[in-house]
C-alpha cells in the first residue's frame, strides 16, 4: 500500500524545480483553458496528504474537490479496484452487463434518502448526472422548463452551464446556451437584505412567486438545487427554504431534485446534506466523493420518474464503469467501516471553533458557514456593508500554499476561502492547516 507519511515537509520553495521543470512541459502541450489552483505535480497521496515530485509534502484541505473523502489511496478502493482490473476493464453495461453497476446501484438505493423504491442510472461526472436527472424529470413530467437558483453550480456542459449561475470562468465566450432555464432567488443568509432570520421563508416565497408568475408551475419539469450551493460560496440555504420548496414542488407535479455532487456521501456529516432538514428529493445526482476518485456518477430516484424513460434512452459508453463501480464500493465500503459521518462531524467542531476564534481577531472574516468537512468563510472589506474582499481571499490561498497547506477559494464574488479536507484526516494534521491559516491572517 502507497503509505503516505502523515506529516507536512517543506524541502523546497513551493513549486519546487521538478514541478517547474513539469509545468514547462505542461504549458507546452496541455490547452490553456485548463486552468490548476497550484502547479505543484503530485507523486503520490493518502490521508490527509498530497506529496509532490520534489518531495514536499502539502496538507491536503480540497480533497480534488470534495473527491477524496476516503483518501486518495483508500486501501478498500486500492484493494477493489486493482481486483476488477484483473478480471476486465469495460464491456459497455449496455452491451453486457456486470454485478458490480447493479451492487452500486443497490447502494444507492439504500443510502439516498426516502423508503420509497428507488432505482438508479450511471453516468461519468457530476455534469453528466444533472443532464440527465434533467432528461428523465421532462420525460416523466412531459414539461420543459427548469428552475435554478442564483449562486447555483451544476457544470460545464452546454446544459449545465445555462443552469449555472456564474459567469466567469464557467460560461464567458461559450453561449448560446440552452433554452427553458430560469434562475430564482435563493436563501443566501449572511446576504439577505432584511437579515438571516426572516431569510428561509422570505426567499421561498419569492422564488415561489417568481415560478408562478414568470414561467408558470404547470410548465415546470424540475427544480435542481444543491442542498449546500459549492461552487458559489458554500451557501446553506436558511432554514425553512428547502421544505417550502419541496412543499411547492410536490403541490405542483415537479420533479424537485438535489445536486448532491459536492454535498453527498458523508461530507456534512450525514451520508447527504438534503438530510439536515428532512428533505426527500425526487431525484438524487451523485458523483465526486462516490468512488474515492474514479470518475462515476448517478441519478438515484423513485423508480416510478426513473422508469418513465423509453428502453435506450439512457446510456453512454463509460456509464458505470467496472473498475469506478469497484472503487464506489472500496469508498462506501470505508465509510461505513469508519464512520465518515462521524469524522466529519468532529471536523466541523474542531474547524468552526478555531475559525471562530480568528474572526474575533480578524474583522476580515465576515461570515463562518457550512456543515461537516464542508466549511468556508467568506471575507469581506468591512463586516457592515460586507463588500466582497476577493484580494484577501487570493492572498490567503496563496500564503497557505507556499507553507505547504492546500486550500481552494470559491464563491459568486470569489471572497470565500473553502475547507475540504479528507475525512480519514488526523486531528494534528487539521489543527496544523489551521495554525498556518490563522499566521496567513496575521501577516496579511
């Protein structure tokens, strides 16, 4: 097994000569487009470490995004994953099907939310997941529009796009986009003009009133939204918002689903965020943390909205691959064993109670937010007119870099420092990210 040890080392100035010496070769041949939070090229990884070519070893707090909740190097997934290798890399399910998407499936049905019968479609990415809880929910409904939220983030197809709400750099340059998308109002708190406790109730009824008089429910197929929105903030919506929705949804025929894809699999302390405040999605999209790194992904739902597709209708050629499908099960398999809900837990008090010790130190930060492993706080120039401070944001990243502590910056007004750690990852290890926050604080 790949036993990273489980200690930051500096032994070069960060990126060191092999990761330059490989950024060179990058710039020459991989497209511009494709952008790195910090070019520094990995050896190997586990636990809460990534170790580069030079040696360095970094404290891991993006987990690739919300991907490696297991650890980069999960022993289970390690173990499942190089088993199925041996046996065979791909028939295509849709040619001749293999046990392993049927057990993930099976899975899913037993972890996603509701008691209902639930049956499930595997696809390869998060993106691909919300084009297609998007094709089954018009399928089923026999409607066309879609409602999203403001500082929502579901991807980078043409689809996924329109219904992602920022700009720059997910759709700059890249429309026309695709039609019957329509964006409301979400229960973003620490924004909220009359304030976060009339927030939840507020927001819905706009949103609301925004549906039925602007699109028309009766023309509504689904309503798509991120139980905690990632990409534009890791905004909680305020409590209330997601119930009226789902009341809403439920009244008027739509297919209300969550995009669970950075939330789900034990991230905010429960195996999905929809959990927190008993919502019961229709439909489920699933990916990043299902199979410890392996690109898959799902649409888990009633079996009755999942089966109003025609036989073929659903597909691709990598949908459910056999060696991801080995490693989703290394990965839920590790999560049960360790309790990851109750790892991520233990992350949230240790890093909410750390970070609220620096914003009374730091006015800076004006907003600590999030549940579990899924933590971000948002900075901003003065903490009552609450101007976006996306400098300090930058300054930050960059100073926890070059002391060897990975972090990813995130948010509509790109002003929100967001923490990923791996859930397997040691209490010293996280306590030591943090020390090196709080000096990137007090030097900037």
């Amino acid at each position: 097994m790949n036993a990273v040890p489980q200690e930051r080392r500096i032994v070069t100035a960060i990126p060191g000569p092999k990761s330059q010496e490989l950024q060179a070769r990058r710039l020459d041949t991989v497209a511009g487009g494709v952008g790195s939070t910090l070019p520094v090229f990995t050896k190997r990884a586990g636990g809460g470490i990534i170790e580069d070519v030079d040696g360095n070893r970094l404290i891991d707090f993006g987990s690739g995004i919300a991907v490696t909740s297991v650890g980069a190097s999960a022993e289970a997934v390690v173990r499942r994953a190089a088993a199925q290798l041996q046996d065979f890399t791909h028939t295509c399910f849709m040619v001749t099907p293999y046990e392993g998407y049927v057990e993930v499936c099976e899975a899913l049905a037993e972890l996603t939310p509701g008691d209902h019968a639930k049956k499930s479609a595997l696809f390869n990415s998060g993106a691909e997941a919300v084009e297609n809880a998007v094709k089954i929910a018009r399928s089923y409904t026999k409607r066309q529009a879609v409602v999203v939220f403001d500082h929502g983030y579901h991807g980078r197809t043409n689809l996924t796009m329109g219904m992602t709400a920022k700009n720059m750099p997910y759709k700059q340059g890249f429309g026309p986009f695709a039609p019957e998308v329509y964006r409301v109002p979400v229960a973003y708190g620490y924004r909220w003009p009359t304030g976060a406790e009339n927030c939840g109730p507020e927001a819905a009824a706009q949103a609301i009133d925004n549906i039925t008089k602007q699109i028309g429910a009766d023309n509504v197929a689904a309503i798509v939204i991120e139980p905690v929105l990632g990409e534009g903030g890791f905004i909680e919506p305020a409590k209330g918002f997601l119930p009226a929705i789902v009341k809403f949804a439920n009244d008027n025929g739509i297919v209300f689903v969550a995009d669970e894809i950075q939330s789900g699999f034990c991230r905010t302390g429960q195996w999905f965020a929809c959990e927190d405040e008993g919502v019961v999605p229709d439909l489920i999209t699933t990916a990043k943390g299902i199979a410890g790194g392996l690109p898959l992904a799902a649409v888990t739902g009633r079996a009755e909205i999942m089966d109003s597709v025609h036989g073929g209708g659903l597909g691709g050629t990598y949908g459910g691959n056999p060696v991801a499908c080995a490693a989703a099960l290394g990965s839920i398999e590790t999560m049960k064993e360790l309790d990851l809900n109750a790892k991520a837990k233990r992350i949230e008090e240790v890093m909410k109670a750390r970070l609220t010790a620096m914003q009374e130190k730091f006015p800076a930060i004006g907003d600590i937010r999030g549940r579990g492993a899924m933590i971000a706080i948002e900075l901003v120039k003065d903490p009552v007119t609450k101007e976006p401070y996306a400098e300090a944001a930058a300054a930050l990243a960059k100073a926890c870099h070059a002391e060897g502590v990975l972090v990813l910056t995130c948010g509509t007004y790109g002003n929100v420092l967001r923490f990923l750690p791996p859930l397997v990852m040691g209490e010293d290890l996280l306590n030591e990210g943090l020390d090196i926050i709080e000096n990137a604080f007090a030097q900037i």
